[in-house]
C-alpha cells in the first residue's frame, strides 16, 4: 500500500525538466533558462532528501498557490508577523510505500526533517524576501512541511 504526503515549501520548486546544468543551449534567453535550471535544482533537491529514506513517485508535479501567512500554522511563527498580503508557496504530492519510513520515534515526518534541515537552496525571486537561502525546519523559521494526504 502506498502513502499519498504533500510537501508545501516558500521555495520556487516549480517543475520545468531542465536537466543541464554545463551550458545555455543555443537559440535559449540565458536569464529565462536559469530560471527554470534553479527552479528546477529546488525541486530536485527536496526529493533527493526524501530519497535518503524512500522511493517517492511523484503524483503530483510542483504548483503555485498563494496564501496569508496568518491563515495556516504549519509554517514558523515568524512568518505570521506578515499576514496583510498573500505570498507565493509550493506545493506538489508524492508516495511512498512504507507508512513509518520517515518517523524518528517522536514524530512521524521527525527524520524527514531532520534531513531536510539547513540543506541550501536558491532563490528564484519569486518568493517572499525575507526567506533565508536554506530549508529550515524550526518553529520560528519553519519553510517547508509535509503532511499525509
């Protein structure tokens, strides 16, 4: 049996396939293509974390939505201070095939975090300003989340 888990980040992890990281292709806007490089390396990066415990599938591809941060407590407090404008979050769902693959005795996502935890990233300049260059999984500073679907 397989578990659905929704991963929700202030990181662009928009989905774009492009894989090279050498050079711009010919006949490419260099700007526009490192954009979706970056993008692209964020989201990679958070499923090469997931994969240090699992074999995610990816349901669901990476979406952009937008929310007050007063209107949901799964990220850190500090975020909350800032609840008079929508901000850009992302979102995409993946399964897994065993339920307690990330639990670490406390809670069930705890080694996930963990693993997640202070691992860099890079801006794209679609996210909040104030976010920091690194995943952070601190009540305070908390930017990214899971939860089973």
């Amino acid at each position: 049996m397989s578990y659905v888990i929704t991963c929700v980040t202030l990181f662009d992890i928009t989905y774009t396939g492009i894989l090279n990281r050498n050079k711009v292709p010919e006949n490419h806007d260099p700007e526009s293509w490192l954009y979706k490089r970056n993008t692209q390396s964020n989201f990679d990066t958070i499923l090469q974390a997931i994969s240090l415990r699992s074999q995610p599938d990816v349901v669901k591809k990476p979406v952009k939505k937008h929310l007050k941060f007063d209107e949901t407590d799964y990220f850190g407090f500090f975020y909350q201070q800032n609840n008079d404008e929508y901000y850009p979050y992302w979102e995409f769902d993946f399964t897994v095939q065993h339920q307690n693959v990330f639990n670490d005795g406390i809670t069930e996502f705890g080694a996930l975090y963990n693993d997640c935890h202070k691992i860099p990233m890079l801006k794209c300049g679609n996210e909040w300003k104030q976010l920091g260059n690194f995943l952070d999984c601190t009540p305070e500073l908390q930017n990214i989340y899971f939860t089973i679907k």
